[in-house]
C-alpha cells in the first residue's frame, strides 16, 4: 500500500510538472506576441512637437525647427494630402519636401513686431526617431515682440502638446500649448 501511494504521488508530480511546464511555455509564448505586437502597432503615448525659434542679431534673421516624431507626421501627411508618404526615402524626397512645407507653412505662424512674417522653408532631416524641419524669415532687424501660432499635429491629436522656445541672445523664453489653445506671445 505504501508502494501505491508513492507510485501515485511520483504520478502525479510528472503530470503536474509536465503541466506546469506547458503552462509557463505558453505563458512565455504570450508574454514574446505581446511584446511583438506592442512594438509594432501601439504608438508612442505622448504626442508632442518642439519648435525653437532663435533670433540671429548678426545676420537679422530669425532661424527656426521644428521637430516632430515621424510616424505621426508621416500619418498626418497622409492624411492630409492623400498620398503615400516616407520621409526616409531618398527617392521621395524632392515630393516630401513639397508635402512638408506646404504643412508646416499653413500651422506654423509667425509675427515679430506686430507683423506677420513669411516663412522660408529650408528642409528637413529624419533624426532617430523624429523629423527636423527647419525654416528661416529674413530681414528681421529687432525682436522686441514675438507671436506664434502653432497647430502643429492638431487635426491629428486631440491631446497634442507643443512646446515652443524663443531665443534672443542669452534670453530663452519657453512654453509649452495644450490643444486647443494655439498661441504664445513673448516680449522682450
């Protein structure tokens, strides 16, 4: 009898084991395809885009970039504009570079002194994970007042975040714009 019951219980944990083992290798598997797909199709959960607007006193221009990550500026360009978009392509380039003033133009505005100004757009680059974009207004003689209007990512977010830095000198004036509100003044 004694025999019996330890038979029974060597039984039972070589089941139990083989059990134990098949659970936590599917646990393993689960844990792995959840990772996977996490990578591939959950996006990043903050959505936000940093433009610096710096104030060159020596040749009287204003330099700006903007930076934006590029997978959400790819989906918007999409969106918007209804064609296929790859920021990283070389051979797309020249059609990119229309796509991306063209947007950066109609949600990023500029007034310096009460004046509108015109923005001239220079090119981006793919940074890591996000896009430069760089512009430039000439002939701007003095800063004493700057407004922006930035919609950067907007039509796209409705918990879209940009922060916006100006720099005059040694003078840094930062903020940051919570959709919906669009603008940021700063005087100096």
């Amino acid at each position: 009898m004694i025999y019996v019951v330890a038979l029974s219980v060597d039984s039972f944990w070589k089941t139990n084991k083989m059990l134990f083992m098949y659970k936590v290798k599917i646990f393993l598997l689960l844990i792995f395809c959840t990772c996977l797909t996490a990578s591939a199709g959950i996006k990043h959960p903050l959505h936000v885009s940093t433009t610096e607007i710096n104030f060159n006193q020596k040749d009287k221009t204003l330099e700006i970039s903007c930076r934006i990550f590029t997978d959400d500026f790819e989906s918007i360009l999409a969106k918007l504009y209804k064609q296929k978009t790859d920021l990283s392509n070389p051979s797309m380039k020249a059609a990119m570079d229309d796509i991306v003033k063209k947007y950066l133009i109609s949600h990023l505005q500029i007034k310096a002194n009460g004046k509108p100004l015109a923005l001239n757009y220079v090119g981006f680059e793919i940074d890591h994970e996000a896009t430069n974009i760089y512009l430039e207004v000439e002939k701007v003689q003095t800063l004493k007042t700057i407004e922006i209007t930035d919609t950067i990512l907007y039509d796209l977010f409705e918990d879209q975040m940009s922060i916006v830095h100006i720099v005059k000198g040694q003078t840094r004036k930062s903020t940051k714009i919570l959709y919906p509100d669009q603008k940021f003044s700063a005087n100096f």
